[in-house]
C-alpha cells in the first residue's frame, strides 16, 4: 500500500523545479540570493562586496549570467552598470526549509 503525499506536483513541475534547483546548486549562487533577499536590486560590483567567499568580478558575472537565463534573476542595465534583481521572491522560501531541515546530521559520501 502506498501513503499519498500532499502535493500533486505534476511531471512538467519537477522538471521546471529540478532545473531552478541545478542552477542554484552552488553555494555562491546560494549567497548572492541570500544578499539580494535585503535588497532591492544592487550591481555587480556591489553584490561582490558583500559576498563573504574569494569573489571575482568574472565569476560572479558568470553565476549571475546564469541565474538570469533560467528565470531566477532579472537585471535592469542603468549606464554602464548592471544590477540584479530576483525575479520571484517566493523562491526564497527554500531558505527556509534548508535552514529548518537538519540537514547536518545527514552522511557525505
């Protein structure tokens, strides 16, 4: 006998969620929707001051890039400079869960 869930996430809707959660699946990515989660939208240059890890302007713009190609970010180009967004703050809410999920007592390889 098998235990229905509560959610009836169609095929089409874990496929588009698997995809949000392989572009995100880096901890940097991770950072820069957390620093962007209090701001309204902030530079390139800005976001790689605030990022806590070894931040170069050229990999940021590469995970930004990315981001923003899969619908998670959305920028507005003000000059020279770009500045980034996130396109739905619902996606936050995995923060959430990851933070009240004990994630670490589970083994690593």
């Amino acid at each position: 006998m098998t235990k229905e869930t509560k959610r009836q996430l169609s095929y089409d809707k874990l496929q588009y969620v698997a995809g949000i959660l392989k572009t995100i699946a880096h901890p940097v990515k991770l950072e820069i929707l957390e620093i962007l989660e209090t701001e309204e939208s902030l530079s390139v240059t800005a976001i790689c001051d605030k990022i806590e890890s070894e931040c170069e302007i050229s990999m940021l713009s590469h995970h930004l890039s990315k981001m923003k190609d899969n619908g998670i970010l959305v920028s507005c180009k003000k000059g020279k400079q770009v500045f980034y967004s996130i396109a739905n703050k619902q996606l936050l809410s995995l923060f959430d869960c990851m933070e009240n999920c004990d994630l670490t007592n589970t083994k690593q390889g």
